[in-house]
C-alpha cells in the first residue's frame, strides 16, 4: 500500500525533475540581468534599498508594501541571486505539496491530488517567474498555505486559534498584494463581530495575539503614514486605476498616443476620473471586458522576455494552455454556485466555506485584473492552486450529488 508520504515523494521527484528540465531548456538563466530586468522588479528593489535605509522613500514606496522588499533584503542582499531564486523554488514546490495535500485531504481522491499537482507543476508561467523578482510566486505559496490550513482545520472554524490563523494568512498577503486587503476587512469588521466577538468577550487577552498578529499590516499602514500621509497600505490602485483603464479609455476618446494620454491625466483625481467615466461609460466598459478577456486568457509573456530569449516551443504550450485555462474560468463558477447551493440547503458548512470562499477569491482577483492591461498572464496565474482545488473538491462532490439533492 502506498503511503501519503510515498506519493508526496513521487510527486516531489516528477515535480523537480520538470522544473529542471524547463529551466535547463529555458534561454534565460539565474543571474541579476533576468531576475531585475523588469520594471516591476526594479520597484521591489527600490524598496529593499529603503528598507536598509539606502535609499530615501520614492514611488516605489508609495505602490510597494514590504514584505516581497523584506524577502529581497534578506535572502538576495547577503546571498546573491541564487538566495533569492533558492527561496522561490522551496515557495513552488512547496505550492505544489500544499495543494496536493488539500485536495488529498477533501476528497480522498489519490488521481485527482496528482492531476491538480502535476497540472501546477507544468505551467511554464509559473517555473519561469522563479527566474524574476516579482511576487506572484510568493502569493502562490501564501495562498497555498491558506489553502491547506482550512482544508485541513475547518472543523475548528469556531475557535479563536482558527481565526487568527486565517487572519494572519491574510495579513501577510494584504503587505505582499495590496489587492488582498480588502479581505482582511472583511474579516475583521464583518466576521470578527458576527462569529468570534463572543469570544474575544470571554478572553479578553485573546485581543493582544490578534493585535501581533495585525503588525505586518500596522507597520506597513504606518510606512505609508510617515512618508506620505497616507493611511492605506499600497497606493498601486490609484496608479493602476489611472495609468491603464482610465488612461485606455481616455485615448480611445481623443485619439491619442499613450504617451499623449499619460501625460494628460497624471493629474487626474479620482472624483475627476469616475466622472470622466460616468460621462463615457460604454467606452470604458468596452476597455474593462476586452482587458478581461486578455488577462484570463493571457499570453504566455515571461516565456518571451526578454525578447531575444524567447522559447518558442515553451510559449506555444503556455498559449493553449491558457487557453484552456479560460474556459474553466468561464464555467467553473456555474458547478461552485450550485454545490454551494446543495451544502447550504443541507447545512454542510465546512464544504460549503470550502467552495464558496475559493469561488470568490478566485472570481474577485479575475474580474479586477479588468482594469490593468498588457500584464500577458501574470494576473490570473495566482488563481491556480485555488481553481485547482475547487475543480478537484466539485469533480469528487457531484460523483455523490445523489446524497445532496
């Protein structure tokens, strides 16, 4: 009989022995040139360097919370490139045994936990972003943690340890991706006060781990406060907000060059802009879905940059890949809302957050990857362990519908 511990064995050997066969095939290498030849990349250095007060606070600061910047200045500045790649490596194979165990966990199910795994483990994307210092790879493996903590624990969602596990999940990933924060608002004015207030009341001393466990996100709130006067933790929405949706509809309408439009709205506020918007809104909603439609169906773009390493047979792969990657992302919410529906109706509340909390993460970070362009599949990659898993948990749940209807 095979153990858990023999088919993650398996797993880890077919898992190394394709990423080092994609990376021994890739053009580009693990070397300085490539891993900060981004300007993304540039921006989380720029950051690392404040950090060890080198350098004072500039744009990047502004747009870049500093928990990739940490990672960069601990593993990067004392041990060279390979620090840094050494740490993205552990991140993906970790990704991969996170995710297997979780779908191993919930379904019981050995073919679907290699299928999901194996699945993650051939995206070219992914492999070749180990190579750049940029923080989908980290997100991934955040993701993945969270992914495998409430798979395994959701029995104790009641608990207050429960709680501040997820919430400190969600911490990391607010000063990682700003994009996160959102959820750990979420959590703590809306589910704190409905499902564990009770609790804090008969603990009080409970409230002093959950205020250590929020420092990432005060540290970072108070970054943004004492350079710039800003209490929020990124300000990368304003810019990406104005830079790409706003600035593409505002060069569709006066037909100008981006260059043109960028230099005409840089002093565009908010109020000015959903203005703008409101006064043309069929343009911009004509902008928002056919960016929609190139992120969920992005191009393969890191498997052809630079330019002159491009890696043909690797980028064609990644192109019906993904391709097949958006039309899961067109049904799979259809199979999620009606498993959610048949939990809630039998009160299969760990099954039912289980699905309902992925179907939202994973549609919440589609769906705003709207107002960004040109960002090729970088966006939507992030969604993989969690689309993984749901297809894995549907696929074993509707083989028993019959105990559900």
């Amino acid at each position: 009989m095979i153990t858990i511990r023999k088919e993650l064995i398996i797993l880890n050997a077919a898992a190394i022995l394709i990423y080092f066969i994609v990376l021994l095939n890739l053009n580009i290498g693990i070397n300085n040139e490539i891993f900060f030849s981004t300007p993304d990349a540039l921006t989380f250095r720029d950051v690392s360097n404040f950090l060890l007060n080198d350098q004072p606070a500039d744009h990047s600061v502004l747009i870049r919370p500093f928990f990739y910047p940490l990672l960069i200045t601990l593993f990067y500045k004392p041990f060279g490139v390979f620090g840094l790649w050494s740490v993205h490596f552990v991140f993906w194979i970790a990704s991969l045994n996170l995710l297997f165990l979780s779908i191993r966990k919930t379904t019981g199910s050995r073919i679907l936990s290699f299928t999901g795994a194996i699945i993650m483990s051939l995206n070219l994307t992914l492999i070749t972003l180990t190579l750049h210092a940029i923080s989908e790879v980290s997100t991934i493996f955040l993701l993945s943690i969270t992914l495998y903590f409430l798979t395994n624990k959701i029995e104790e969602r009641r608990t207050l340890n429960f709680f501040h596990t997820i919430f400190f999940c969600l911490a990391l990933l607010s000063v990682l991706k700003p994009l996160f924060f959102p959820f750990l608002l979420l959590l703590t004015f809306i589910i704190l006060p409905l499902f564990y207030l009770r609790a804090y009341l008969k603990k009080p001393a409970k409230l002093l781990i959950l205020m250590l466990l929020s420092l990432p996100v005060v540290f970072q709130l108070s970054i943004m406060k004492v350079n710039f006067n800003m209490l929020k933790v990124s300000d990368i929405d304003r810019d990406t907000f104005r830079d790409y949706i706003f600035a593409q509809g505002y060069s569709k309408i006066n037909n100008l060059s981006r260059n043109e439009t960028l230099e005409k709205v840089k002093d565009y506020q908010k109020p000015d802009i959903f203005a703008y918007m409101a006064r043309h809104k069929s343009v911009f909603i004509d902008v928002y879905l056919e960016n929609l439609k190139d992120n969920c169906n992005g191009k393969p773009g890191f498997l052809s940059y630079p330019k002159e390493f491009e890696h043909v047979p690797f980028r064609d792969f990644m192109v019906v890949t993904n391709s097949y990657y958006s039309s899961v992302y067109k049904i799979l919410w259809c199979p999620a809302l009606l498993m959610s529906i048949l939990f809630l109706r039998r009160k299969r509340y760990p099954e039912l957050i289980l699905v309902f909390s992925s179907t939202i993460v994973i549609y919440y970070i589609l769906l705003t990857s709207g107002i960004s362009a040109w960002q090729d599949d970088r966006l939507a990659i992030t969604t993989l362990p969690l689309w993984l898993f749901l297809l894995a948990f549907i696929i074993f749940s509707l083989k028993k519908i019959n105990t559900l209807i």
